[in-house]
C-alpha cells in the first residue's frame, strides 16, 4: 500500500509540472493587455514601466523557469490587476470560502441524496420510488442557475423566511448556495446509490443472507450498503472536486468571493498569476483528490488491492 | 414482476448468453442479430421509449418551427415586446419583440448542435487515444495514462474558458472545440478500460493465438464490442456538455448575437427574471428536457445493449 | 425489469406548475423602504449600508484606476479641492487658496490637516506622492494624469536600468518651499488643472505608512489616511465599511457615523439585495431590463454623467457619404427608450451635456430621432459605398443589445451587418489603434477624466492612442493644439464648438457617431435619497450624506 502512494505521489510533481506548462502556454496565446483594463489606451511608457515591473518583458522561458521555481517555494506571484495583493493572499482569503461552500453542498447532497436513493431502492417500483427519483432527475437535469434563482426567488424574496439574497456572511446567507450548489450532486448520488443498491440487492451472496434467516436490516446495513457505497466513493472524489471548481456560476448569483468566481475573471482581465496560481490549486486537489479516492478504494473494496500490487 | 411471454423469453436468452456474443449448444435457434435483440429489449424498456419519442418530439420542434414559422427571429419591433404566450405567439415575445417560440428552437439547434458534435468529436479522440493506449499496453500505455492525469488536473468549465478566449469571436466550431478539449478524457478512459478488459478475453488471446493481424483483432473483435458502451456514452456525455454550453453562456462566453443558445436565452431572462419569469424557465426547461431524455434513453440502450450488467 | 412511469412526463408537469406559480406570482416584489415624506429629522442611527458595484483593485491613489477605488479613496482622504456638483468649479477643500499665474500653479494647504497616526498633512506629501505615482517603479497606469507637470512625462519614461532616472525626478516640477505651500510647475498654461486636482490621482498618501509596509499598506490594519472617514472593513470581495473619523478636521459637520458596504457585482443580485432590504444604496446598478419595473418606483434616482457612448468607424473603410448616412440612420430615442432604458440623454455630439463649454457647442445637425429618408440620399450619392459592415462589440451586458437595434436600422439602409461580439481584452487590442483591417465599427465609450471638453475632443487627434478610426485631419490637430494655448475659457469654448463641427456638424467627417450621454442610476432608500448623491464623474461625497427618519 505504502508503495503504491509513494510512487502515485512521485508521479503528481512532472504532472503539476505538465500542468503549469500548458496553462502558461495558453495563457500567454490569449491575446489581450492585461494593463488596460477600461477603453483608455495605455501610453508607451507607462506600459514599459508596467511590463518592466512584472518580468514580462523577459523571454517566456525564464519567466516559466522563475515561475516554476516560485511554485516549489510556495510564492504564487503578484497579481497584475489587484495590485496590493499577491496570489498567495487571494487564495489565502478565498479559496476557505469555496472549500466551505462545497463542503456544505457536499453534506447535503450526502445527507439527502444517499438516503434518497437508499429509499428508492427498497421501496423499488412503488410510489416513493417514483416521487423520489422525480426529486434526483430534477436536481440532474435542471440547470444550476435556474435553482439558484428560483430559490432566491421564493425563499429570499417572494416568502422571506429570513434567508438573505447574496453574501456569505451568516450562517443563513449560507443555506441557500449550498443547497443550489449541492442539488446536481444530491441527484447524482440519488441515482448512482439506487442503482448500485438495487445490483447488490440481487447478488447471490444477498439472496444468500437472506436465505440463512438474517433479519433484513442486518442484511441492508451490513452487506448492501458497504457494497454500494464503493462505487459511491469512487464518484465522489472527481464530483468534490468538480464541485468546488464548478461552483463559479453560484458563487455570481449570490455574491460569494470564492475562488470560482475569480477565476473567471482572472482569465477574463488576462491576470496570468492568479490564472496560473489557481488552476495549480485545483489541479492539486484534484489529484490529490483522486489519490484519496482510489486509498479508500482499495480499503473498501479488498479484491482490488491485490490486483494493484 | 410479471413478464410477458415475448419479455421472458429474451431475459431466458439474455441470460444464457454467452460473453462475447456466442450461443450456447441447445439453446432455441433463432435468426436474428445482436441489434435485433438490443431492439426488442430496448422497446420493453417503457421510460426508454417515452424518453425516445420526446428526444425526436424536442428535435423535430427544433428543425420544423423555424421553417415553418411565420415570425423573423431577427426582426426589431419594440412596439411587440415582451407579449404574453398567444396564438401566435406560444412562447410569448422577449425585448425586441422577437417570437420566443421560434428563437428558442433555434436555440435548440445550435445547443444540441454542439452537444452532439463536441459529443462525436470527444467520442472519436477517446476511441484513438483509448483503443492506441489500451491496445498497446505497457510503458506507453502508462506514460500515456499520467498524461491523461495531468490533463484531469485542468479544472473543466475555466479551462474550457480559456480555450474560447484563444479564439477571437466565439462561433459553434469554437464552442465545440472547447468543450471537447475540455473533456475528451473520460472516454479515452472509458475506452481504455474497455480494450484493456476485453483484451484477455478467451475468444481475443483465441484470434491472436490463430495469429491475426492487431488491426484485425481491433477491428473485427475489440472495436464492435465497444460499440454498444460506446453508444450509450454519447447520450450520457450529451447532457454534460449540453450543461457546459449552457453555463459558458450563461456568464456570457457563449455564443455570438443574434444567434442564441438555450444557455445565452437563459442569461437574456435572468437579468428579467423578476418581472418575466418565463424567459429563464423556457430555456432550462428545454435543457432539462433534453438531459432527461438523455439519460432515459442511455439507460435504456445500457440495458438493451449489454444486458450482463442488470439482473433484474 | 424496472417497471417506471414515464418520470421526463411527470417532471415536466411538476416544472409546468413551477411555471405557473412563477407567472402567477412575478412582478411582485416585497419593497421595505417605507413611502411617505422623510420629516426630515435626522435618525438616531446614522449608519447606512450601500452596494458596491466591484471589488477595487487597489486604494493606492497611484494604483487606483476603477471608479469604486476612486469613490472609497475620495471618502477616506482628503483631496486638495472639490467640484461644485453643479457648476463643476473647483471649491477649496484641503487647499483654502491657490494662484494661477500662466503654468504655474501654488497651493495654499490649510494648517489643520492631519493624518490618522497624528501626523500633520503637509505640501511635502504631496511632492512626496506626486513622485512616487510619476515614478516608473510604481507602475502607475494613471501617471499620463502628471503630464502636464513639467517633466513628468520624461521621469515616468526613464527606464532604471538604462537612463539616471534621480536625475530626472529632481527636474519634475513639483516643490514645497515651506511645509502648507505647494508649487507647480506646468509645460504650459493649463486653466483646467486646478479642477484635474481635484482627480484621486492627486491624493497624498503617508510617507512613513509606505515605507513601513510597501505594497501592504493599504490593508485595514496598516493603511493611514487623512479624510473624513476611516477604512474600518475590507474584506476582498465581500465588504468595504467606512467608519466616521472624529479627529478630521471638519469632522463636525460629517452626520455619517458608519457606511457599511457589500460588494456585489451582479446588478440582478444588487437589486433583489435593495428590494429585500437589506442596502439601503445601490451603486451597483440596475440591468436595463430591470429598469421599465423599477424606473416609476421612488428609490429610482438617475444622474447625468459627463460620458459619450458612440460608434467609431474605420475611416479607411467607410466612406464620408456612409458614415453620415449611418449616423442618420440611427435612432436614438428609440435605443434609449427601449434598451438602454436609463434616461440617458440622446447625443447629437460628441461633447457631452453638462461639460463646461457645452453652450459653446452646436449640435443642432444630429437629431435624437432617424432621418433614414435623408440617410438613404446621402447614401444613395456615395458612390464606394460598402455593401457589408463587420461591428464590433464587446460582451458586457447592454452593449450587444444596442448592437442588434442598430443592426436593424442598418439593414433599412440595404446594408448587412455582421456582428461580432468579443471578449473586453481581446476587443481592446483587436482595436488597437491601429485598428485590425476588418474593423468598420465598433462600439466604446468615453467617461471624462476632468471636467473640461479638450478631455474629450483630444481623442480624435492623429496621435492619440484612443483614436482607433484611423481619422487623421491636421486641420483637426492644429484648432486642438490652437485650444491648448488658449487660456480665456470663453475664447476656448469657442475653439472647442468648431472642434465639435469637425467631427458632428453639417460639414462634419463622422469618424465616430454619438448615440447617447451617460447617465448614473442608482436605487437608493428614502431616509437617503436627498442628501446621496451622485456627480457628473460618478463620484459620491458621504460627508454629506445624512439619514433622515421617515
């Protein structure tokens, strides 16, 4: 075990490595004066004092060699449009409140979506089933922008029950974005947990339990769940981290200062720091991420822990 | 559950069947191919087939009102904006006195468009890159799976943001272009494992026993026994990238004027949403509707193409 | 064999009935702010809470470049003068007096300026922050504002690593001859600067507060100021709350004790905040499809504001004939009163209304409405007129909207209209100047830096790097040069009228076409709505503001 993350964690440096290479490359594709940021043209000068102070008048070799070089001490840079800061303190003031966000949706999809779809599979076929997998197709299918604004909508504005429209600063401005956010994956949970169940449900060794005279709880508790939360797991680890980069979208509508929403706006207003600084971020949680997931893969599942090593 | 009588004797069949799509000795012989049989199953499926038959409901109102209607979805005339559903009107008007009915099918031209090229598109470089690293094995297939990695490290919609900003004006070629970039390797994954499970099968090491060619057994025996997986990928990666259009436009980055998408409708009826609350839900209804009847009907084609994988 | 209803069916009859209940139910939105006239008496708690449209990128005066930045730094220091909001003259503020005699200019600062550390505010903090945003360390994107000193220009264009850059900041010519006078010196007469002054670029920041923290002096924590107000919260993204300073010098007259502010970008989210009560300011904005709903509502306030939204044309591309004719063929009204929707005001020039010098200005060739029976004659006698035009927009909200209407009107004239929509960064450099070949319009405008119209009719001379049409009319450059050296206003605004005839009047060569002047709108609640206000460069004075009970 201890081999197999030792050499995945060797394998993540040329991947970071790899990744740093194509953002910078694309980045510096992207057309655009990341200096000018209204109508008025920037003189001459004043452009060469800008570009002298931000390396980037230096061939692009050496700005990626003292680029790569600051990442491995942890210095991401400056930021070239918010000029006090420099990336470490944006991700340092925002990068928590996306993790919060996608936490709490991640708590309520779980919370909601696993025993939605528990339910689902017992009661298969019959009216709570239906009602139930209504409520996941919904949530999979329905644009996150739409619920967000629907829930704004009723709860914040039409019947005001004491939720706030935007912001993330008390505890109920803090409901609705998460369960915006956290409705795609709720259903996603919902199904892929009804349907994986609904599989154990009918394996041999299920049938088997059953047949010995184990009293059904047992049987559900024990054996089905711990089998169909595996592949549970195995989709919750690339959906965190799709959730906490995807989050953009809800972090606009209700004015939360994320890291999704800046980073839109970075690559928008051609901030290569805070571009580069960020998409490095994700892709270490993502990858550390997937290295999680396939840790607890292989304690969850054990036949898959011999065929690795 | 009761089954029909039609209903059983596929289960029986399906049941039997061997893998790789052999029939056992003593079984009923009857004349009909593997895609007859996906067919019937398909057809006993009844979501599947509801599914169906609004997916063709959804894309004939897309191709058939814009022909058919009367109203220029380009025409100015403020003096009709903002009209209820009507007669003439089903959908009502938006804020240039536009037919939403009409504007919302051309949306849906241009929104599944996409979906379904970017879908192909993400499809073919899967096969190529899965089917070359599945096939080959080994080292390059290693090297090849830690690029893949290090691809999965680009978070999906910002790096498909930046894809769009390489380009000068965002058009249909454009979107598509990146959102495949931006997706392409979970089937290169999904293809991979495929080749790469279906490659010890018996029948495999039986064809490279008797000495046929590696094209041959890709082609022949590997690539047709994908297929159906393959299939089914389509209708489960359209809603993604369907989403994926519709949000790149939602913040703006989608497609140009007057053209519309569903995505950059929707962002039109936001901004109104308070005061015409039919102008955002028109098109994420559309959306909705497309996504389920996606997945509907790649249950649907998972069930009838590969029964190995239900039971019931 | 999972047996299912057709779930897509029922989904949709339960989204249809969302629908429904969502018809049923729009356009009813729960407005706290109570109606009725304010008594007038000042409330108990003197505390508002406002929207700040974006996050600023930086409040150092040398680094601020947005108009929240600027709105902040004006309410937390102390400039040397104000603008009259109607007259838009220059009024002692920090500076009790100065003297213009030709390019120089002396300052007169009053003795009681202080600094929140307890340090005195001196001329020596003037030259010494003049300096440092003229330096080419700093990166100033608005030193161009100092060119006008004697000097600036060549110190902010020496490069450290090759010329003797000390050398040439001691001949910039800013000087304190004694600790309250302040000296000028200007490459020539410049009767505007003292108003230019009154820009944020020209605050004072604290010698000792930089040096101590650098780049982080700015933080809540480090940041020292001399205003009226403290920077009591910044929290990125998320809130800028100003606190009333006691120790300032007027600090009896400021009834403001706190402005709370949330930073919310999104005009749709600013407005659902407004309506839920919970800002009692909306500075964000509204979207222009909101405003029908909310223009007949009280809290709705609309400013007049010294901007030009127009269309340029590529010279190169566009013959005389068509660009006339396509100016013509625009209706302006119709644009403002169905898209843009915010009363703005229909442009028949470039110069915008309110500017000082605005009477001096013609404008009587353009209409608010089309004239597309005259657009098509002057078409019609063109003889190289193009067929098709490629616009150009970017892709902020509002601006491909007008794009389309004007894409119609066009098309009434026979041409075809290809729109492009690009992304803002892109846009800008797509127009250069020079601009790309393909160009033939495109879409920009102009917000005014100081009041004075040379500000706006510079744009259009052959050199400026703001001219992206290719015009190019050294008849133009010499009546502007000619503006420059004028120094009696009257005789000034002379010149600037022939300016403008150039561009707009009936022997005008349209290298732009003016469609509308800016206004500001803002939604703000009653126990504010008569001491908030907004002036014609999108500035708002909390000195003033006061909160009234209603």
């Amino acid at each position: 075990m201890t081999k197999f993350v030792i050499r995945r964690l060797l394998w993540t440096i040329p991947v970071l490595l790899l990744v740093i290479l194509f953002t910078f490359l694309l980045m510096r594709q992207i057309k655009g004066n990341p200096f000018r940021k209204t109508e008025r043209a920037v003189p001459a000068s004043i452009q060469a004092n800008l570009d002298r102070k931000f390396h980037l008048d230096e061939p692009w070799y050496e700005q990626y060699g003292n680029y790569v070089k600051g990442v491995f001490t942890a210095d991401l840079g400056p930021s070239l449009v918010l000029r006090n800061q420099n990336v470490n303190d944006i991700v340092r003031s925002h990068f928590p409140v996306s993790l919060e966000l996608g936490a709490y949706a991640f708590l309520f999809a779980i919370v909601v979506g696993i025993p939605l779809g528990v339910l689902a599979a017992l009661r298969a076929n019959k009216p709570s089933d239906y009602i139930a997998m209504l409520v996941a197709n919904a949530g999979f299918a329905v644009p996150s922008f739409l619920v967000a604004t629907l829930l704004i909508y009723y709860f914040a504005v039409k019947w005001d029950v004491g939720v706030p429209t935007s912001g993330w600063t008390t505890w109920q401005s803090k409901v609705l974005p998460s369960i915006a956010l956290g409705f795609f994956p709720m259903a996603y949970f919902a199904r892929l947990v009804r349907g994986t169940m609904l599989e154990t449900l009918q394996q041999d060794y299920v049938r088997t339990a059953k047949a010995k005279g184990l009293r059904p709880q047992r049987v559900v508790g024990l054996h089905v769940l711990r089998n169909s939360l595996i592949p549970v797991v195995t989709a919750a680890g690339p959906l965190l981290g799709a959730v906490i980069t995807g989050s953009f979208i809800i972090e606009t509508i209700f004015a939360i200062p994320g890291i999704g929403r800046y980073y839109v706006s970075s690559v928008s207003a051609r901030d290569y720091s805070v571009t580069m600084g960020l998409t490095i971020l994700y892709a270490v949680i993502v990858i550390f991420g997937n290295l999680v997931v396939d840790i607890l893969y292989g304690f969850l599942d054990p036949r898959t822990r011999e065929a690795r090593t | 559950m009761v089954l029909n009588p039609q209903q059983e004797e596929f289960r029986e069949r399906a049941m039997t069947r061997e893998r790789g799509g052999g029939v056992e000795a003593g079984a009923p012989v009857r004349q009909t191919s593997l895609w007859r049989d996906a067919w019937y199953r398909y057809r006993a499926n009844r979501a599947a087939v509801v599914a169906g038959v609004l997916f063709i409901v959804l894309l004939l109102y897309c191709i058939l009102v814009p022909i058919f209607s009367p109203h220029d979805p380009y025409a100015v005339d403020f003096s009709e904006a903002y009209l209820s559903p009507s007669l003439s009107h089903p959908f009502g008007t938006d804020q240039y006195g536009r037919d939403l009915f009409t504007r919302t099918a051309l949306g849906g031209r241009i929104s599944i468009g996409i979906g379904f090229a970017a879908t192909i598109a993400i499809m073919v470089i899967g096969i190529v890159y899965g089917a070359i690293s599945g096939f080959v094995g080994g080292r390059v297939d290693n090297g090849m799976m830690r690029f893949l990695d290090a691809l999965y490290g680009l978070p999906y919609l910002p790096f498909a943001i930046i894809v769009t900003q390489l380009f000068r004006t965002v058009d249909f070629w454009v979107m598509v272009i990146a959102l495949t970039i931006a997706s392409w390797f979970t089937a290169a994954r999904v293809v991979r494992g495929q080749i790469i499970s279906l490659k010890e099968n018996d029948y495999v090491r039986a064809a490279k026993a008797v000495g046929a060619r590696w094209h041959r057994v890709l082609s022949r025996h590997l690539l047709p026994n994908t297929l159906g997986v393959l299939i089914v990928f389509v209708f489960l990666e359209l809603p993604g990238v369907i989403l994926g259009e519709a949000f790149l436009s939602f913040i703006g980055l989608g497609i140009n004027p007057p053209k519309a998408s569903w995505g950059s409708l929707a962002q039109d009826g936001r901004d109104v949403y308070l005061a015409h609350p039919s102008m955002i839900l028109i098109p994420s209804i559309a959306i909705a509707w497309l996504i389920l009847c996606a997945f509907f009907i790649a249950d649907g084609l998972r069930d009838a193409l590969d029964p190995r994988t239900r039971e019931t | 064999m999972r047996k299912r209803t057709p779930f897509a069916l029922a989904l949709l009859v339960a989204v249809a009935a969302l629908v429904a209940a969502g018809c049923g139910g729009g356009g009813g939105s729960s407005n706290n702010s109570s109606s009725g006239g304010s008594s007038g008496e000042l409330a108990a708690d003197q505390t508002i809470t406002l929207a700040w449209g974006a996050e600023p990128p930086s409040l150092d005066p040398g680094l601020a470049t947005d108009t929240t930045s600027s709105n902040v730094l004006l309410n937390i220091m102390d400039p040397l003068v104000k603008l009259n909001p109607t007259t838009l003259k220059p009024v002692p503020n920090l500076a009790q007096s100065w003297d213009v005699n030709g390019a120089n200019v002396t300052f007169h600062l009053r003795h009681d300026g202080k600094w929140t550390n307890g340090q005195p505010v001196t001329a020596s903090d003037f030259v010494y922050s003049w300096l440092r945003t003229m330096s080419p360390d700093l990166g100033a994107d608005y030193a161009y504002q100092f060119y006008g000193i004697k000097g600036a220009q060549e110190y902010n264009g020496c490069d450290p690593k090759k010329d003797n850059c000390t050398a040439l900041k001691g001949k910039v010519g800013v000087s304190a001859p004694d600790k309250y006078t302040l000296k000028v010196q200007l490459v020539s007469a410049q009767p505007w600067f003292v108003q230019q002054v009154a820009h944020h670029s020209f605050l004072a920041v604290n010698r000792s507060t930089v040096e101590k923290w650098g780049e982080k002096w700015t933080q809540p924590g480090h940041i020292v100021t001399n205003g009226p107000f403290k920077l009591a919260v910044w929290k990125h993204d998320a809130a800028i709350d100003l606190a009333k300073w006691n120790g300032w010098r007027n600090a009896k007259d400021v009834k403001l004790e706190r402005a709370n502010g949330k930073i919310i970008t999104d005009g749709t989210t600013a407005v659902q905040s407004f309506s839920a009560g919970e800002v009692d300011v909306n500075t964000t904005g509204i979207p222009p499809a909101d405003l029908p709903r909310l223009k007949s509502e009280e809290t709705y306030q609309k400013y007049p504001a010294l901007g030009t939204y127009y269309y340029g044309l590529n010279v190169k591309n566009v013959p005389l004939g068509q660009r006339r004719a396509l100016a013509f063929a625009i209706d302006r009204k119709e644009i403002i009163d169905n898209i843009a929707q915010a009363d703005q005001v229909p442009a028949t020039g470039f110069s915008p209304k309110g500017i000082p010098g605005f009477s001096a200005v013609k404008n009587d060739y353009l209409e608010p409405t089309a004239d597309v029976a005259k657009a098509k004659q002057m078409l019609a006698k063109t003889p190289n007129a193009k067929k098709h035009i490629n616009l150009f927009v970017n892709d902020a909200p509002g601006h491909k909207e007008i794009a389309i209407a004007v894409q119609a009107a066009w098309k009434k004239l026979g041409i075809d209209v290809t729109l492009k929509q690009m992304e803002w960064a892109q846009f800008l450099e797509f127009l250069g100047p020079p601009p790309n070949k393909t160009v033939d319009a495109y879409r920009l405008g102009w917000i005014g830096d100081y009041v004075d119209d040379i500000n706006f009719l510079e744009l259009w001379t052959c050199k400026s790097g703001n001219n992206n049409t290719n015009y190019c009319n050294p008849k133009y450059d010499a009546l502007i040069a000619k503006a420059r050296a004028t120094k009696d206003n009257a005789e000034r605004y002379k010149i600037y009228g022939q300016a403008e005839d150039m561009l707009t009047g009936p022997n005008g060569d349209f290298p732009i076409i003016p469609i509308y002047w800016y206004t500001y709108v803002t939604q703000e609640a009653p126990s504010v709505k008569d001491s908030f206000n907004v002036n014609l460069l999108d500035q708002f004075d909390l000195s003033k503001v006061k909160v009234v009970s209603s």
